[in-house]
C-alpha cells in the first residue's frame, strides 16, 4: 500500500499485469494492458488511490496506451513544484518523445505532493515501467477528485473513441 510519507512508494510493485488484474485494448499491431484496480484519467493517466497522513493521496502516470502512442519517452519537464495547489487541467509541464511533444495536464484538482526525482533524471523509466517506477506525479486530492476518474470500464469505452481519433491523426486525417 502507497504511503503518504514515502513518496517513491506508489503502491504499484506490479511489473507484468496477470490477465485476472489487467485488461487489454487492441492498437493495431500492438496491445496496451491496464490494471484493472486502477482509474483513469480521459487525458491517459492512471491513479492509484491511497490513504495517509494527509487524506486521500493519488500517484498518477501514463498508461501503456499513452506511452506507446508517444514512443521513447527522453524527455520530462515540470513547471510546478511540490506544495503547489492545483486546478483540474492546469499545465503542469512538457514531455517529449520520439513521436511526439506535448503539455501534461492535472487530471484532478488538489496539491502536488510529491513529483518522481527519478523519472526526471531519467524519462526512459516510463517506457519500461509506466505502472510501477515510471510514476509521475502524487497529488493529495480534493473531495471531487474521484469524481474526475473513470473505472476501468468507463476508461474502456473512453480508449475506443480516443483511439478512433489517434488513428485519424497517425494517417493524416484529423481533419476528414
């Protein structure tokens, strides 16, 4: 269990899903696989619900689908800091990849807890571990934080529009 006063413990020592704790989404050629004692984000993240301390604290990171949409992941920047109280959808920061750059944004409002020092010195532990030491952010949620997250299966039938339009966008044709 994730423990508010460790924050590098996300309570996510799972690193290969078995198929009763995971479920999968077709992209194509590949698969995505997702714990199904998660919930998720509609901007790809996971979250991980824990009880410290302080309340209700939340460890957020990309899902498998997010990380194999953007490829190699090298790059990881925060503009803000541990403390700070944030707002649903505030920018928090940029990442980049082989694929793509984009802005990451709070799935929920509250304060930032704790940001992951590891995956900034390196990014690449979000390729190879998006559930477990590829954790992002912890951020100690407000009352409607859970409200903002979606069930495995709601994020499941969220994945099958979203991946309607990646598809759109990998060929060209977001605008047709």
């Amino acid at each position: 269990m994730n423990s508010a006063n460790d924050p590098s413990d996300t309570g996510t020592e799972m690193r290969k899903l078995s198929e009763t704790e995971s479920w999968t989404f077709d992209m194509g050629e590949h698969q995505a696989a997702f714990p199904k004692s998660f919930s998720f984000a509609k901007n790809h993240m996971w979250a991980n619900r824990a009880t410290g301390d302080g309340g209700q604290i939340w460890t957020f990171g990309l899902t498998e689908y997010a990380v194999r949409l953007l490829q190699d992941v090298y790059f990881l920047d925060w503009i803000v800091d541990p403390g700070a109280t944030l707002k649903l959808r505030q920018t928090l920061g940029s990442i980049e990849s082989k694929k793509a750059e984009s802005d990451l944004f709070s799935p929920v409002a509250g304060k930032l807890v704790a940001i992951n020092q590891e995956v900034l010195d390196e990014p690449s532990l979000i390729n190879a571990d998006p559930y477990g030491d590829g954790w992002l952010i912890q951020i100690s949620g407000s009352a409607d934080a859970e409200a903002e997250l979606l069930s495995y299966e709601a994020y499941s039938d969220h994945l099958k529009e979203a991946w309607l339009v990646a598809q759109r966008t990998i060929k060209g044709q977001a605008n047709e």
